[in-house]
C-alpha cells in the first residue's frame, strides 16, 4: 500500500497545538483566582517556573490560564506571567 497522503505525525510526546500561548510564572508565589482581580477567590496557588498556558486576555491586565495537566482553569495578573514568546 502507498502511504496515506495528508496525515501529520506528531513527534512523540508533542501533544500541544504549535499555537499554543505557553508561559511560565515569574514570582515567587502567585493566587490563580477565579475571576480577573483580587476579589475573586483563590483557586491554587502557583510557584516561580509553573507552566502555564494563556486561554485569553482580558486587556484588564488578567490574563485567563490553565495549567498544562487541565487541573485548574483560572486568572492570573499579567504581570506575573512571562511575556509572550515571539
């Protein structure tokens, strides 16, 4: 049989999409909350070096995460999350 033409294999271990907006926490200890601002309750709290992946930004300075295992889906002040990689 020919080989099937149109089907990409994904390089092992490679399960998110290339578009995927990963970043990483930059303080020491930072609240994931359930809304955009402080007075939302605090979801779990992450540590420096936590992966990150960014669902949204609400232009308010929040912006919407999860974490990589789909535990915890929440918001995080951009400042503490790195920049976005080019």
């Amino acid at each position: 049989h020919p080989p099937a033409t149109g089907t990409a294999l994904l390089a092992p271990g490679l399960t998110e999409d290339p578009e995927t907006d990963k970043r990483s926490i930059r303080a020491a200890r930072v609240n994931m909350r359930q809304g955009p601002g402080t007075a939302y309750p605090i979801i779990t709290r992450l540590l420096a070096g936590d992966e990150v992946i960014v669902i949204g930004d609400s232009g308010t300075g929040w912006l919407h995460l999860r974490t990589p295992d789909n535990e915890h889906f929440g918001w995080i002040a951009a400042s503490l999350v790195s920049q976005k990689a080019p």
